[in-house]
C-alpha cells in the first residue's frame, strides 16, 4: 500500500470543484431549456444537448479520476477501464457536438432564412447527435473487444492510467477526439467569418430590395411594413454576429483545454521527454475546464439563456 502524496490530495480537490462547477453550470442550461419553451429552437437543442455530455462528463467521468487518484496501485486495472472508456466516450461526444453546432451555423448563413424555417428537429438535429454517440462507442470497441493493442501493462507498479494506454492507440485517440474536430472547427469558424465579412450578406440585401418593389407594385404593403422587414434583417444579422463571436470562443477554448493532453499524449507516449505525473495530472485538470467553462459563455453570449435563467431565478 502506497501513501497518498499532498500534491495528490491538491489535484483531488480541484478536480472536485471543477466537478461541483461542471455539474452546477450545465444542469441550469438543461433547466433552462426544459423550463423556457420559447428557446426550444433548433441551435439552442444543440447546446442543451452539449451541455447533457457536459453534465454527464461532470457525473460520470471526473469522480472515476477523482477516485482512480488516490486509489492504490492494485486498484490501477479495474478504474483504468471504466475510466478510459467514459474519457473517450465523452470527450468524442462533446467535441462533436461543437462541430455539429459549427455546421449548423455555417449552414444557416450559407442558405438563409429559408433553412432555418425548413429545417426540422429529428434531420438536423437529432441525426447528427446520434452520429457523434455512434462514432464514440466505434472508438471504445477496441478497449472492450481487443484490450491488448490498447493497453500496456508492463509497468504496473505505475499507478497512472494514462501511462497504461499505448502510445499509437492513445495518439489515434487524442487524433480522433480533439484534433480532427477541432480543425473542421475553425475551418468552419472561417468560412462563417468570411460570409460575415465579404459581402456575402448582400444576398439579404438584395431579398431587402425585392421586399421594397414589391410593396411598391402592390397597394396594400406600406412604408413602415417595408422598415419592419428591414429592421427583421437587421436584428437577424446582429443575432448571426454574436452566434459567431460565441462559436469563436467556444473554440478557443475548446483549443486552450484540450492542447496540454494532445500534447503530453505525444511527448510522454513515445518518450520524447522524461513522464511527470503532475505534468498529467495538471493537463486533465484543464483539459476537463472545458465542460465547465462551456455553459459559462452560454449564460453570457446566447441571449435566450439568459432570459431563461432569469425565469429560473425569479428575476422576471
């Protein structure tokens, strides 16, 4: 039996209040949403569907690490596998749901109005969130089915999961779970951004244009129906404009989180540098800010969840 380190407990703790955040956070963007059925449109279903990952990496996955840390060497093999399957799981789930509510945006830019009215909840929505949990449990087939090209027990006296992974499975992995998501993210981000800046938004302009001619040609459509139209476009193109910027953070941190563990999964898996246990412990304490850090720009960028919240509150 080995003694469980200060620097053990410390990590525990913190681990334990981005638990208690990531837990808190989410569980009121999911109220919100059951609660308010004004918000119940098709891109706040996804970033309530986000938060339910989030939520359930909070319950699920941060008190196996939480556990798994001060637990003896002996306990190594039994938390490994729960805990490696929750990781994959989870984390492929919710970095697919930000790609999704990338393509999601991109697509209402890229076809108008007219897809957003056109779209319905199980084609768009649905589907896509069914596709990222299906994808997640192909990644884990492998620890369950053929856990010996997965795992590498040779250093047992180690007690760290990380450590047990191989080093090509657990780059694949780290590949399929923050890499490739996160690039088609910003690929994304920067067609979006090119739409919102290039011109693109003539096309609204134009629909503005022929809004205004054929009130002209037609005596029953007056002036200030044409500036309420006007104003419509206006507000819609602001609405876009935030939903971008908020996308845009979403995927900085997205990046911010998850870099130290892609990075470590590298430099420690194929032993380009010594392997240091704090240097672990601290890239899973970022990486997983992530969960907690989601519903926070929520709260402070989608305008629907904040009069959701208020509802929630009794602020109004």
């Amino acid at each position: 039996m080995e003694t469980i380190s200060t620097y053990q407990i410390v990590f525990s703790c913190l681990y334990a209040i981005t638990l208690i955040l990531t837990i808190f956070g989410n569980f009121l963007v999911m109220l919100a949403f059951a609660v308010d059925t004004r918000i119940r449109t098709p891109s706040n279903f996804l970033l309530a569907s986000l938060s339910f990952t989030d939520f359930l990496i909070g319950v699920v996955y941060n008190p196996q690490f939480i556990a798994f840390d001060l637990s003896q060497p002996f306990l190594v093999h039994k938390w490994c596998f729960l805990w490696q399957i929750s990781t994959v799981v989870l984390c492929t789930v919710s970095s697919f749901h930000l790609v999704i509510i990338a393509i999601y945006g991109y697509l209402i830019l890229q076809k108008g109005i007219r897809y957003t009215l056109k779209t319905n909840l199980k084609g768009t929505v649905l589907f896509p969130i069914s596709v990222a949990w299906l994808t997640a449990i192909v990644l884990v087939c492998p620890h369950v089915f053929s856990p010996d090209i997965v795992y590498d027990y040779t250093n047992s006296s180690d007690n760290n999961c990380g450590r047990h992974l191989k080093p090509v499975f657990a780059l694949v992995v780290n590949l399929s779970v923050i890499v490739v998501p996160g690039l088609v993210m910003v690929i994304l981000y920067g067609l979006i951004y090119k739409i919102l800046t290039t011109g693109e938004w003539t096309k609204v302009q134009e629909t503005q244009t022929d809004v205004e001619q054929s009130c002209r040609m037609n005596s029953s459509c007056s002036t200030s129906e044409v500036k309420e139209d006007l104003t419509i476009d206006e507000k819609r193109i602001q609405k876009h404009n935030r939903a971008a910027k908020t996308l845009e953070i979403l995927i900085a941190i997205f990046w911010i989180c998850w870099t130290p563990t892609l990075t470590l999964a590298v430099v420690f898996g194929f032993d380009i540098l010594f392997y240091s246990d704090s240097a672990f412990r601290i890239a899973l304490l970022i990486g997983n800010l992530n969960s907690a850090l989601n519903p926070i720009v929520y709260a402070n960028r989608n305008p629907d969840f904040q009069e959701a919240l208020k509802l929630i509150f009794g602020f109004k």
